[in-house]
C-alpha cells in the first residue's frame, strides 16, 4: 500500500510530495516525487520488526476473540471458519509483502 504525504526532502531539501510504501503496517520506503530520492529498509529490518510484533499481534487477536465471543456468541461462533481459514492466508500475504 503507498499514500502521498508532504515531508521534507533530505536530498533536494524542500518541502514536497513523498510517496510512503508500506509493508503490512511498516514503512518500508519513502520517495521524494520532485527529485526520486528515495531511503528504504533493509529487508532484514522489516523482517525483525515483523517477527518482533507478531507476539504481541496474537495476543491482541485473542483477547479481541475473547471479547466477541462474549458479546456476540452466535455471531461469533458463526464467523470462526472463514477466520480459520483466511488468518492464515492473511498472514502469509503479510509475511511474503514484508520479505519482498
């Protein structure tokens, strides 16, 4: 996913539109639009923050299940195969968009 936003330029220092790629919820590159400098991550630090967040992204997801299970039973226990299968999925797709 990229955005646009206004940032100053370290290269040709001034203000302008920079476009900010993102790998999952990380910054993995920013480019200048007016003169294409552009500073990116190493794969390998994207890799680490990946693997360092995820811990702390599953516990976060069982304690978001917990709390719909417990508001929304039927709801939830309606939902539970397609997260079944799609959370892996999703999370494949976040891993492949990291590394590449």
């Amino acid at each position: 996913m990229a955005c646009q936003t206004e940032l100053n330029c370290l290269h040709c220092g001034s203000m302008t539109t920079h476009t900010v790629l993102y790998a999952s919820i990380y910054i993995k590159q920013i480019a200048c639009n007016r003169c294409a400098h552009s500073i990116e991550k190493p794969p390998l630090v994207l890799m680490w923050q990946y693997c360092r967040d995820l811990p702390w992204r599953a516990f976060a997801l069982t304690r978001r299940l917990k709390g719909e299970a417990l508001s929304h039973p039927i709801l939830f226990a309606s939902s539970l195969p397609k997260r079944m299968v799609y959370k892996p999925i999703e999370l494949s797709r976040e891993l492949v968009e990291v590394c590449l």
